[in-house]
C-alpha cells in the first residue's frame, strides 16, 4: 500500500515569509508525528495526533510553529514569519497508535526539505 | 528527561565483519525499542523493532535488549558497503512519543 507522503518535497523561501508543509499519513494510521531534522543532527520531536485527542505540542520550538491534522488525517505544518533557523527537514511520520504494550511502530515520509534564505 | 544516547562514532568495519551498535535510554518505563537505518538525504526506515529482553534475529540483523541494564544493541553479521548509513535508536513508552537518539554514523570498508 502507500506509504506516507509529503508535499513539497523542496521549499525555498525568503525570511519572514510563512511555508505550509503537508503530511499524508498511511491510510488507517490514527497516530501522525512531525519531526525536524537539521544537518547532521537527530530528530528534533515537534508535534504529535492521536485520533480526536488534543495534540501534544511540546516539541514546537517558538509560536511561530502550529500545525492542524483535518478529519483525523492529512496533516499541516506552518511556519510562520521562516526565519534562517528554520531551515531543516521536516519529516512526518504515522502508525496506527498506541496500544496495549507500547507495541507500536513508525513509517516515516520522504519528508520537506526547507531553506531560508 | 527522557534520553536516549548512542556513540555519534563514525564506526568503521570491513566488509563482511560483524558491526556492532549500541544505544542506552534513561526511562525505565520503556517498552518498545526501534533501530532505523538513514541513508544521507533520505528519510529514517524501520529494521527492526523489539519488546521483549533477548535476542531478536532478522536476517542479518540482531536487535539484543536488555531492560535491566537499559540498552538494546544492534548487531550487523556480514557487513556489507550498502549498509553505510546512519543507525538511530528510538524508544517509546507508551507508544505516545518516540525518542530518539542522534545516531551512529556506519562505514563498512570493500
């Protein structure tokens, strides 16, 4: 089946100017994750959804960071006001959630590659 | 804080050596621990996943995991150049959050 999917694949923006980064998750997964990932670094928690639950924010790095998954699925990252600091990988990943055990497993996406600039 | 810690390295092997990687954690209350390969410029993928204290054997990959000691190592029988990349160790307790570690950069010399 098809995996998680992200669009744009590349963004290059001027700073200050807001980005949208989307996220597909596998279809049947309830649990979407985002994730940043600077160069040569390792994976920096931004956000997660479980189903209906109010999303953990704890990893957005500033309140220009906010995202919104629709319907339970398709998920959206914006960046407001980019600034160089910004610029990363920004990979989403799903699974089908939390259950009992803990027995869970992550697919990641091909994930954004944004420049500042 | 909950933490996960790997040897950035780089870690070196000959073709067809047994690669060894390591990864410790803090929290206790972890139940599921995960090894991802990461080639340069492409995303983190799944090698294997382990629960239970053991062993666990896939091919040539052996993920080992030790709960008591808090480490779980990932071993690479019969290296192989395609498998330079980059290994990162995650850990979740609740199936909530994923942590991982910066990863261990692996080299496996023809």
């Amino acid at each position: 089946g098809a995996g998680v999917s992200q669009s744009p694949s590349n963004k290059v923006t001027e700073k200050g100017k807001d980005v949208e980064l989307r996220c597909d998750p596998i279809s049947g997964h309830t649990a979407l994750y985002w994730y940043r990932q600077s160069l040569g670094q390792g994976l920096e928690f931004l956000i997660y959804f479980q189903g209906n639950s109010a999303p953990d924010k704890s990893g957005l790095p500033s309140d220009r960071f906010s995202a919104e998954r629709t319907g339970g699925s398709v998920s959206t990252l914006t960046i407001q006001r980019t600034q160089q600091e910004d610029s990363a990988v920004y990979l989403c990943a799903s699974s089908l959630g939390p259950r009992a055990g803990g027995q869970e497993t992550q697919y990641f996406g091909p994930g954004t590659r944004l420049l500042v600039l | 804080q909950k933490e996960v810690e790997q040897n950035s390295g780089p870690l070196s092997v000959p073709e067809g050596a047994i690669a060894s990687l390591n990864c410790t954690y803090s929290d206790r209350g972890s139940q599921s621990f995960f090894w991802y390969r990461q080639y340069s410029g492409k995303s983190p993928e799944l090698i294997m996943f382990i629960y239970s204290n053991g062993d666990k054997e896939d091919g040539r990959f052996t993920a080992q995991l030790n709960k008591a000691s808090q480490y779980v190592s990932l071993l690479i029988r019969d290296s192989q150049p395609s498998d330079s990349a980059t290994y990162l160790c995650a850990v979740s307790s609740s199936g909530n959050q994923f942590y991982f570690g910066t990863g261990t950069s692996l080299t496996v010399i023809p």
